[in-house]
C-alpha cells in the first residue's frame, strides 16, 4: 500500500473562514486547514465579520480583502511573510 504524501504538492487557498472567534481559518485544497489569530493582521481584525467574508482569492495564493488595501499571501499566514518575495 502506497502512502499520500504532500511532497511535491500545490497548495492552494481555497476559502477562508471566521468561525472561530478572535482567528481566521484558511482551507486548502488538499483539504488541510489553517487556523491563525486575528490578532496578526489587524487590517483583518478590524473589519466586521460580513466585511471580512468580501474577499477574492488571486493566484490561488493571495488573498484581497474588498474593504482593505492590504493584500495577503499565503506565506503570511503561515509566518513565513519574507518567503513570498523569494518566489
């Protein structure tokens, strides 16, 4: 029996959620799940939670928000915001 593995695998936003309070949690297309708190992107934090479900997701990595001029990748997210200017 062959093991899945992530290796060599995309990965891809495919939506956002707010269902936890205080955190944002990003779903991905391999079906893992991120959880980050709000408290990191205060652009975010402040929005209320119908404004914070008005977004778009570009390149299947970034993420804009319709009431924010920030825009957010998915490196971000993941603490590793110096990575996406490697790409």
């Amino acid at each position: 029996m062959k093991l899945a593995t992530l290796k060599n695998t995309k990965i891809c936003i495919e939506k956002l959620n707010f269902d936890i309070m205080g955190k944002m949690s990003l779903k991905l297309e391999d079906s893992r799940v991120i959880i980050v708190p709000l408290k990191y992107f205060p652009d975010i934090q402040k929005m209320s939670v119908e404004k914070r479900k008005k977004y778009t997701i570009v390149d299947d990595r970034t993420v804009l928000f319709f009431y924010s001029d920030s825009v957010y990748h998915l490196e971000d997210f993941m603490g590793l915001e110096s990575k996406w200017r490697e790409r």
